[in-house]
C-alpha cells in the first residue's frame, strides 16, 4: 500500500493505493473536515463532499452514537482467492461452509452506560453445511441467552433462541 497527499481547498486528501503496479490497483480517497471523515473511492466524489461540507454548517447528531457495518463476506471470500492457489483456498471455504454466507451486519450502539451490540448472518445456502455443522450451529444457539436490560422492557427478559424450542 502506498499513499500520496494532497489538497482540495486547503482540505489535505490522502489516497491510499492498494497493490500499486499492478492489474489488481485501485484507490481510495480520505479527507477530515473538522470532525468528519470523507472516505470515498474517487477523488472527485471526495472533493464534492468537501466542497458541500465547507457551505453547511455542520450539525451535531442526537441521540445515541450509531454505528452500522455491512460486510459483503462471500463476494470478499470469493475475491480473496488467488490465481494460483485459489482452488484450494475455496475448496476449504466451501468445506466450512462459509460460501453460504452472504453478509454479515452488526449494529453498535452506545448509550451512557453500556454498549448494544447486534450482529446478523445472512445465509443464502444451508444445505452448504454438513450434519456435523449444522448440529454445532444449534448447539451454540442453545448456549446463548438474550437480555434487554433497561431498554424497552422494565426488567431483564430471555427472549426464546430458535432451536430450543422457544
């Protein structure tokens, strides 16, 4: 990775270069206006960020810090594998069972005093798995009790896991 700095209106943008010098280059684009981050993947969207950010006047959010992730995982398994040792690398993706799953999202939100933190799997392929993961997989689910202190609920409630009979 290499990166190379430069400014747009006084605002200074790094762009970062991923595998410089070769077929599998790309780039990425970052500026900080006053508290906020710009990350983009042309310059020019960058630049109209920075351009739109410097007319307005930036408000502070409410309410509680919120941050989402979404993770395209198959496509970045798929795209991970190499020329020459690919084959392998996805046969043993494949025999976990991890090209079933599609996304991975998780929700973190912060509160005074605590933290709620929300992930998600979304799979497109059960069948992907064998017997012996799919028993593992229920296995965890039963181990797992789900609590809503505070929240909405005025006491601790375990709410029911699929696979338990709930």
């Amino acid at each position: 990775m290499s990166l190379v700095k430069s400014t747009f209106q006084g605002v200074e943008i790094v762009q970062h270069i991923d595998s410089p010098g070769t077929e599998d280059e790309y780039s990425s684009w970052q500026a900080h206006i006053d508290r906020t981050l710009v990350l983009g993947y042309t310059r020019e969207w960058v630049e109209q960020c920075i351009v739109r950010l410097k007319k307005e006047e930036i408000v502070e959010p409410k309410g509680n810090p919120v941050l989402n992730l979404n993770l395209p995982l198959k496509s970045l398994f798929l795209d991970s594998f190499g020329e020459e040792d690919g084959e392998g690398d996805r046969a043993a993706f494949d025999a976990l069972g991890l090209l079933g799953i599609e996304t991975f999202s998780c929700r973190v939100e912060l509160f005074d005093t605590e933290m709620i933190v929300d992930n998600n799997l979304t799979i497109d392929d059960l069948d992907l798995a064998t017997e012996r993961q799919r028993r593992m997989a229920v296995g965890a689910l039963e181990n797992i009790e789900i609590h809503y202190p505070g929240g909405i609920f005025d006491r601790d409630v375990e709410l029911p896991v699929p696979g338990r009979g709930g």
